[in-house]
C-alpha cells in the first residue's frame, strides 16, 4: 500500500511539559488510522504540528513522498489535508454554505451550492446548505465541518474526538459516512480516546503515551484489553464504586423551572428534577440542550423565569448566590476556568474565594487563611510547588482537586458537578469520582451533569435525560439500557 | 418655519458627515475585531493636519488626503499594539487618544487663527432646484456624497466579496477564519488602516467643510459619539448614516435655535449630544438585550494555537 | 513568524521596564521638540531647574501631584475590579462644582469638612450613573464615564458664565474669590495647601483597604475574573457601583482641592487634563495603590515643566498628554517582548 504521509521523530516542547518525544508515525492512503491515547497523550499536539497550528521544535514531515513544512493551516489545506477540530471552527452568524466557501472562492461571490450538493450528494451528509450556523445541533455543526475539508478536496482528512459530543446514533451515522470516504480514495485519521470506537472504525491505530508511540497495531489483530494496556502503561479495570444505598430525604427539588439562555430563547422549559440526601443523580444529554443553564440556575448566576427551587423545603429561587451558598449548595462548575477559579490569584485565594468573610471584615487574618488552605491542600492532594502561585499554573487535574477542596469541604447539602472529569487523565478521574461518591456517602443530594454515558452509568443511583431543555425521563440505574438513554438523548422516545 | 427646518437639516448633514465617515471606519474596524478607542485622537490629527496640509499646499482636498493619513499612521500604531503584539486593546486605543489630542495641540499651534482653502459645496445641477429636497441633500460638497457612496460600498464588500465573509469571521471567531486559510491579522490590519483613513478624514471634514478653522481639541468628543453610532447601528453601515445625521442635529441645534432668538443658554445645549448619546446607547441596550450585535470576538487578540 | 511565551522572565528587564520606558518617551518628545524647533536638552533642563531647583519649584511638584494623586486612585480602584473609570474629569469638576456652591453661599468654619463631604459625594454621583448602567444593562463604562466629562464641564462653565458668575471680575467667567474660611491652609509661604497632606492620607487608607478588608479581597476576585466571583457568591453588580463610588468621590475631592486650594473661585478651565492624566497614571503604577504616588509625582513634574515650557516657548501644554500616552504605550509594547519571543 501507497504511504500517504510520514512523520518522523517528531518533538515538540511547551513550557514545562514535552508534548511530542520522538513521535513516528505512518499513514497508509485509503486507510482510518487511529490515533489512541489518554487525554494529553500528545495526539492532538501531534496532529495540529501537521497541520500547521504549531511547529515542531525536532522531526521532519514526509507527504505524498515530499518533505513538507507547513507554516499554517492555509499551506495544509493547500496540499489537500483537512481537519475537523474538537471545537468548531464555525462562524455562528453566517450560513452553512458561507462558512464552507470561507477563504475560497471568487472576490465577488457566485452561488456555489451547486458544486456542494453533488459532494453531499456523493458521501450522504445530511445538512440545509442555507441553515444559519447558530440554529444547527452539535452533530450538524460537525457534518458542516465535514463538508468544508471535503468542498476544500482534501485527501487526508483528520478527525479530533469526533464523537464526544455525538449520540450513540449520530456516531453510528459518522462512521457510516466516514467507510464511504475512505471507499473513494480519501484518507482519514481518527483521533480518539475510546477505546470500543478505536476498534469500531479504524484499519490501523498507533498508540499514544505521554508524548511517545508505544505501539502501531492492525485494527484487526487487536482487542479492548490490550489497547487498554498500552494506552495506560498498566492493567486498569476502573475500581467498582462503593455506594451506601440509603433511601433518604428529598434535599434538592426543582419545580417547573424555566429559564432562558444567553440569546433569549427558552433552554430549560418547566424542568422538575427532585434528588434525595445520598443520592447521586445522573444528568445525561448532548450538550447544549439546556446543562450549562441548569447548573447556572441553580448557583443562582441565571434568573428563573418560571419555576421554584428548594434547597431542604426552603425556596432558595430567588435568594442570592450568597445565601444559598450559605444554605449549602455547592458547585464544581463546568467551566473550570471561566467560573470555578480566578486563574490570576493564588492558590490560597482560590481556596478562599467563597469563604474569606470568615476571617475579619476589616482585618483579614491571612495568616489564619493559608493555614486552612495548607490543610486543603494536603488532604485533596493538590500538588503545587507553593501556596503562592497563581493558579494559572496548576495542571486542569490539580485544579479540579483545588476546587474539589474548595467545595467538598463546606459538607454541602447538595452539590452540582458539572463535567467533573472531563480533559483529566485516568488517576484524576478516579479520584475525582471517588470523592464525589464519598461526598454522596456522607449524606449529600448530587447531581452529576456529564456528556459521558459511562460515567454516568458508572456513578449514578439514577439518570435523568435531557433534551432541548426538557426532562425526557428519569429512570433507576437498573431498569434502563445506555441504548435507551441515547434513544431519548437523540431525541427519540422509548 | 419651513425656512428653519430646511437649513436646520441642511446643516445637520454637514455637521453629521465628519460623524459618518469616523463611524464607518470604526464600524469596518470592529467587524474585523479590533477595538480602536482611539478614535477622538484620530479625528483630532485628521482635522490638525488637514488643516495644515491645506494651508501649507492651498489644496482643501491634498488637505483631506492629509486628514485620512494622519488616521492611518495613528490606526497603525494601535494595530502594532493589538494585533502583531497582540497586548489589551482597550488600553492602546485609549493612549491614542492622548498622543492624538497632544500631537495635534503641539504640532497645530502655529495654524491656529489662521485661514486655509476649504471645501466648496457644489449645487448638482437640476436636482438642486427640487422643492426643499434640492437645498437639503443637492447643494452639499463632494465628500457629503462620497460618504454616503461609500456607505454602500462597505455594504456591498460585507456582503456581497469574499472578502467580506473574511471580515466577518475575523471579528466573530478568528480560529475558525484561520483554519479556513484566512490570514486573520492581514485582514485585521486592512481593516484598521482603512478605518483609520475614514476617521482621519473625517477628522479632516470638520476642520476644512465644517468649521473650517483649526483649534486645539476642536473635536469635542465626537469621536466617542462615533464609538456610540457604531453600537446605534448595530454594526449595520446604512443605519450609521441615520446615526450620524441625528447626532449632526443636536450638533448644530444650539447654533441654529439661537440664531432665532431662543435664550436657552448655549452650554446647556451643548450637552445635548453627550446626554443624547448615553440614552441611545442604554435604549439600544435594552432594545437587543439579546441580540447583541457586536461581533464576538471583537477586542479580543488572536493568538494561534493558544485556547 | 510565531510568537511563543517566555519560559524564563527576566525580573530585572521587568523592574526596569517602567525607567526605560520614561527615558525612551524623553527621547522621544525630544525629538517632536527639535521638530518644533525648541532644543530638548535646553528644554528639559529647564524643565529640571523649574522644578527641583528652587522651593517654590519643588513646592510646586507637590502642588500639582495631588490632584494626579487622586485622580490616579480615581481610575485604580474601579481598574481593580476590571472597569474603566474615564470619567475623573468630570467627577473632579462635579466636586469642584458643590464646594464652591457652598463655599460662596454657607460661609462658616465648618465650611471645608462640609466642603470635603459634599464633594465627594457629588463626585460619586456623578460616577454613580455610568455605575448603575454598567450594572444594571452592562452599558460600556468607557464611553458612558467619559461623555459625562463633557456635560460636567460645560456644566461648570454654563454656572461661570452664568448664574455663579462674580460681581467683581470685569465679565472674566469666574465666581468670586472664596471667603478666607472656604480655602484650605497653606505652607511655607508657597501654594503647598492642606489638601496636599490629606491626598497622602487617602492613598494610605486605600492601600489598607485592599491589602486588609475583606471588601477588597472581594474586588480583587471580581477584578480576576467576574464570573468566578459571581460563582462564590460576590455580589459583581455591587461590587461595580461601590468601587466607582469610591473613585468618583476621590476625584470629587480633588476637584474641591484644586479650588479651595490653588484657585479660590469657580472657573471654567480648573483641571489641564488631570483626569485623563489619571489613566496613564494608575497603568503606570500596575494597580499598585502605593506605587501611584511616584507616578503620580512623575506626572507632577512633567506638568510643572511643562507650564516651565509653555511660558519659555510657548509650547501648549498638550505635550504633556503626548509624553503619557509614549509611556504607556512603551511600557505594554516592552513588557511584551520580555514575557514573548518572536520566533521565524
């Protein structure tokens, strides 16, 4: 078989970490090649160098037999590469067709849609050419990106994580989509973390550890147990989760709440959701079907058109975000980042964001502070070269860990935990289920918001599903089938 | 009474050109996603070497050309800043501001009082002898009708080119524009500079069409009414043009309300257009709460590869 | 061309940034003011002499940094929770505006504390609409905050032409001189006045404020990030109004200096910029509440030597807004490149 690209001995360095040790790889013309790895394995590093995002510090770059060094994304889609980014590179105010003849075509603008139905046509991609980009689901957003690298001819087309903001259905339709590419001659590499979808799609798949290939492997000679082993480094059967089941009192309920989202459209129409003291309940859904604003309406930071919350028979839907903090709710928010930190202040700080009215109105006793922050710090783990640093410089697995330390400590009545583990590696996740589930143990009411069917699966006492802002059900943990929550997930009914 | 209302809008036209034309320019600018709060100092050099340049050659328009220069050099300034170094746009902008109204006091001073050739209006034939609309909008200068030809032609560039399509997604995801093989800060710095040579010239309008005199600061603020206009107008050029010509209005209402004999003292009329400007701002707010239309990434820098 | 973070930050090109800025911008003016034909070196030895070379020069200096000092905390403490207070100019007129109004009607002893009170609230105010908006529609403070200095000053001078116009100045649009209890006390036989003193007292109490209360513990959150101190439960929209608050009344307070101490009647043009000279002044100092002092001090003596020019050369005063803004600007273009590399 033709080599289609080559890298070799590829490096690349970021401040503090090396991305890319040595890395080889070859990709073979016709074939999906898999990239496996852990998050921060270096996959995407690897990808974005060849496709001209970053430049590598060492290595070198063999395409259709030529030494190729791509200063932008520009020279790769010149040479026929494409990629589909984990974020969409869209412009929400334009159309479809717009965003896909973006950067192309003549100064003045002719009607293109003709040349992009016969390649809709061709690979059975389902999407409305004329569709404003803001009204599109995640999956058609994705198609759309799709479209762009085919309308651009590319030959090799590069998919990050593609499938984790997809229903079980829509993934199905991907790959579906993606064997009639490679039946017409084009390539692809499939990023991916997963591995049932690794053995699923690709023809062959290197393994990614810390920044190093472990392994390149025939899809077909394979299976889960061994690439599990070589993705990791060691034999990991995630722990099973100890849960005391204990029926109790109803802490948090939400009753017909409604609200709106940042452009005024209703996200969540007449939600009710009731969770008791140790119990944890699993939100699934695709995002944007109305999470983020669950989460934001419970903390208090969107307004409830409609609806009450309470917090132990206390309406707490129109108090503010400080009382009901006081009342003891927590939150491990979504948007780490954004909302759980100030990534300019310090460790200690960070630790005090909600709490530092306790030590001295006028007089703040910091000293006091950084010794309660030094016994956070050890007993969540947090590893820091200082008390001192701007959080900025912590790890996402540190930081998740410094606001687990942050809320988990205040016992809350109720916590929200929003993408607890999303981005962190495997010792992170674990822990952080861990304490979730011990913080449910000792009594609190959690509601777990998660993208990931197994993870809710693995932690949840029960599973609501939610789409386009509504409740489709709520099920106990034993008497639903992930395929029946990916139905209602997609939309579908039971 | 029809007498007053004809010159009254006649006047309001003149006075909102200079607006229009820095309108336009900041509006091209923040498409693209930069935020030039620089506009006041850029209107202030427009005017200052306009002036200058037209006094020194005794040509109004070389003036002009001057004017939008003067904008461009200063837009370069605020482009090395925000889009090569890619440092906070807000405090750039804002020291333009500054260097703008202190090159211009310093390098102006010797034409102040002076006398330079202005530029005429020109009566079109036929059209300028239409009933009150022929003195309103026939029997206006050169750069009034420009103005509003290129109006239309920023619509059509947003629009209808390729180009414009880059614009738009430079200044509402710059990554997505990148990827897509847009060279995001070429489009950016075109969009300031020529930004920048609009607001110079419209700088240049009002020393040499509107005033026609040079004094130190003689722009008043206009320049952030202009960074108001474009919020107004929700980023849309054909509302800039109603924009500028209400704001022209309040503008030359305290001259043309005294010249009738109304008593109202002149500094209280003056603060018409300030006051006039924070409401309309707060109504547009509250108006599209939620549908804000500026563009996402607008003020943002664009650094590749850092999310 | 790339440009890639700094691993290793040199802390002495850091420190040293803000020197090197100021003697960059020096040569620079330098240059603008060879081009106008004055000779630099002569000008800024003038400049030097005017102002440290004798005790009125010297006296001087601190004259003119007060107002500097407060409008600088004007514009740094609303900076601290990330907003932009451009509107000092006409907090500074507002106050100056109510001292004088009592100053010339309620003349008593109590009449300077009264004065001071009165100013600082009217300052506040006067903030306090930019602050509510932001607040409560998220209107852009910048614009918002600097209109308003347009309408405070044509305020003052509508009163000065006006209502508030003297009985004894040959139609000059002042009010009339300030009885003797209404002006602050002065020094040394120089202009050096009462309120000079109190401007350093309210910086100290400032930088306890932020370095001690949990008030401005919580500011420090919001100016960090607005959204994680909304998730822990700060109030940001209060947060927003009380420091804007705070920044009008401080420059309120200056403007009540400025004419109970330097100028003793209302007039048209009280303040030459002093609060926009606020801004590069607060950037200058990084947020530092302590370190506004010496930018202050260092714009203090840029305006000392540069009415030493406008007398000498005639040079208008404006070139003092041209050397702020080079300082700013060389400082962010500096640090840059200390924090980034460029690499090809």
């Amino acid at each position: 078989m033709d080599v289609i690209l080559e890298m070799r001995n590829i490096t690349k360095k970021f401040p503090g970490i090396v991305a890319n040790k040595k890395v080889n790889i070859k990709v073979f013309k016709g074939e999906i090649h898999g990239l496996l790895g852990e998050n921060g394995a270096g996959k995407t590093t690897l990808m974005n160098i060849l496709f001209g995002i970053y430049k590598q510090d060492d290595g070198e770059i063999i395409y259709k037999g030529e030494k190729v060094e791509f200063r932008s994304p520009k020279d790769a889609i010149k040479a026929g590469i494409g990629m589909v980014h984990q974020h969409f590179n869209l412009v929400e105010t334009l159309t479809v067709w717009q965003n896909v003849v973006l950067g192309r075509g003549e100064f003045i603008l002719k009607d293109e849609k003709k040349k992009l139905l016969d390649v809709i046509n061709k690979y059975g991609i389902k999407i409305n050419l004329d569709a404003r980009i803001s009204t599109l689901s995640v999956g058609e957003k994705q198609r759309v990106e799709i479209l762009k690298a085919l309308y651009r001819d590319v030959e090799l087309l590069i998919l990050d994580e593609p499938t984790a903001i997809l229903t079980p259905q829509e993934t199905r339709t991907l790959f579906e989509s993606l064997r009639k590419m490679v039946k017409s001659g084009l390539t692809v590499i499939f990023i991916t973390h997963k591995l049932k979808e690794a053995l699923d799609v690709t023809d062959r798949i290197t393994i990614l550890r810390n920044g190093e290939v472990v392994r390149v492997v025939e899809t077909a000679k394979t299976n889960e147990v061994e690439l599990a082993k070589m993705m990791v480094g060691k034999e990991v059967v995630l722990k099973p989760i100890k849960r005391q089941k204990k029926k109790g009192k109803k802490v948090l309920k939400i009753e017909n709440v409604t609200a709106l989202n940042d452009e005024g459209v209703e996200a969540l129409k007449s939600i009710n959701l009731v969770v008791n003291s140790g119990e944890i309940l699993g939100l699934a859904g695709v995002s944007g079907n109305g999470q983020k604003e669950l989460e934001e309406v419970i903390v208090g930071v969107r307004r409830i058109e409609k609806g009450k919350i309470y917090l132990d028979d206390i309406d707490i839907s129109r108090m503010s975000i400080k009382d009901r903090i006081k009342s003891g709710l927590s939150c491990i928010p979504e948007d780490r980042l954004g909302s759980g930190v100030a990534s300019k202040l310090s460790v200690v700080e960070n630790l005090m964001l909600r709490d530092f009215e306790n030590y001295g109105k006028f007089n703040l006793d910091f000293e006091k502070m950084r010794k309660k922050a030094k016994e956070l710090v050890e007993e969540f783990d947090v590893k820091t070269p200082s008390l001192d640093i701007p959080v900025s410089m912590l790890s996402g697995g540190n930081l998740q860990r410094l606001i687990l330390a942050r809320e988990l400590s205040r016992n809350p009545k109720a916590l929200i935990a929003s993408q607890p583990t999303r981005g962190l590696d495997i010792a992170g996740i674990e822990y952080v289920r861990k304490k979730i589930v011990d913080t449910a143990n000792s009594g609190t009411a959690v509601i777990l918001i998660s993208e990931d069917l197994d993870e809710i699966f693995h932690m949840a006492d029960r599973i609501a599903v939610i789409y386009e802002g509504q409740i489709k059900g709520v099920f106990d943990k034993d008497v639903v089938t992930k395929e029946n929550v990916g139905i209602l997930m997609a939309g579908g009914s039971l | 009474m029809i007498e007053f209302i004809v010159s009254l809008l006649q006047a309001s036209i003149r006075a909102g050109t200079p607006l229009l034309y820095a309108t336009l320019g900041e509006m091209i600018t923040e498409k693209s996603g930069i935020l030039n709060l620089g506009v006041e100092g850029l209107m202030i050099m427009g005017a200052m070497s306009g002036f200058a340049l037209s006094f020194i050659t005794g040509n109004p328009w070389i003036g002009i050309l001057a004017g939008g220069f003067a904008g461009l050099i200063l837009a370069f300034i605020h482009g090395f800043f925000s889009i090569t170094l890619k440092v906070d746009q807000t405090v750039s902008g804002l020291m333009l501001v500054l260097l703008g109204l202190g090159l211009s006091g310093l390098i102006g001073k010797s034409y102040i009082g002076m006398v330079a050739n202005y530029i005429d209006p020109i009566a079109i034939p036929l059209l300028s002898s239409l009933p009150i609309l022929g003195k309103i909008l026939f029997t206006q200068d050169l750069l009034v009708y420009s103005s509003l030809l290129i109006t239309v032609f920023i619509w059509f560039i947003l629009h209808k080119t390729s180009f414009g399509l880059s614009i738009i997604a430079a200044g509402e995801n710059p990554e997505a524009a990148d990827t897509a093989g847009i060279n995001v800060d070429l489009v950016r710095y075109i969009c300031l500079l020529v930004g920048g040579f609009l607001i110079g010239v419209g700088g240049a309008y009002l020393s040499l069409a509107y005033a026609k005199l040079w004094t130190e600061g003689m722009t008043a603020g206009r320049g952030w009414i202009c960074l108001a206009l474009v919020i107004f107008s929700g980023w849309i050029p054909q509302r800039a043009v109603i924009g500028a010509y209400l704001f022209g209005g309040l503008d030359v209402l305290s001259f043309k309300l005294q010249a009738i004999g109304f008593t109202v003292p002149y500094q209280l009329l003056k603060m018409i257009p300030y006051i006039a400007t924070i409401l309309v701002l707060l109504l547009s707010l509250i108006k599209d709460k939620y549908r804000l239309k500026a563009p996402s990434a607008l003020g943002k820098p664009y650094f590749r590869g850092e999310r | 061309m790339r440009i890639e973070r700094r691993e290793e930050i040199s802390k002495i090109v850091l420190y040293s940034l803000p020197f090197l800025s100021i003697l960059a911008s020096l040569i620079f003016v330098g240059i603008l003011l060879w081009f106008v034909g004055v000779n630099p070196i002569e000008a800024y030895y003038i400049m030097l002499i005017r102002t440290f070379g004798s005790k009125l020069g010297l006296s001087e200096l601190f004259v003119k940094s007060t107002p500097l000092i407060l409008t600088g905390l004007a514009v740094a403490i609303p900076m601290r929770a990330g907003l932009w207070n451009i509107g000092a100019e006409g907090q500074l007129y507002m106050g100056a505006f109510i001292a004088s109004f009592v100053a010339l009607n309620f003349a008593s002893p109590f009449a300077i504390p009264i004065m001071f009170v009165l100013a600082a609230i009217f300052g506040a105010a006067w903030a306090f609409i930019p602050a509510i908006l932001k607040a409560k529609f998220e209107l852009n403070e910048i614009i918002s905050t600097l209109l308003l200095n347009y309408v405070a000053i044509y305020w003052v001078e509508y009163l000065v032409y006006g209502p508030m116009r003297g009985k004894n100045v040959y139609n000059f649009p002042y009010s009339d001189l300030f009885p003797e209890c209404a002006t602050l006390p002065r020094f040394f036989d120089t202009r050096l006045h009462l309120g000079v003193i109190i401007a350093f007292l309210i910086v100290f109490i400032m930088y306890l404020t932020f370095r001690k209360t949990s008030f401005g513990f919580s500011v420090n959150v919001v100016g960090a990030n607005p959204r994680a101190a909304e998730y822990a439960g700060i109030d940001r929209k209060k947060i927003i109004v009380y420091t804007m608050l705070i920044g009008g009344a401080i420059a309120g307070i200056a403007g009540m200096e400025e004419i109970s101490g330097i100028h003793h009647r209302l007039r048209a043009a009280i303040s030459p910029g002093y609060g926009y000279a606020g801004i590069p002044i607060s950037l200058l100092a990084k947020g530092n509440i302590l370190a506004i002092i010496l930018s202050a001090m260092l714009f203090g003596f840029l305006y000392v030597g540069g009415s030493a020019l406008q007398t000498t050369y005639s040079i208008p005063i404006a070139v003092v807004y041209i050397f702020q803004s080079l300082v700013v600007l060389f400082i962010i273009g500096g640090e840059f490149f200390v924090r980034y590399r460029v690499v090809r």
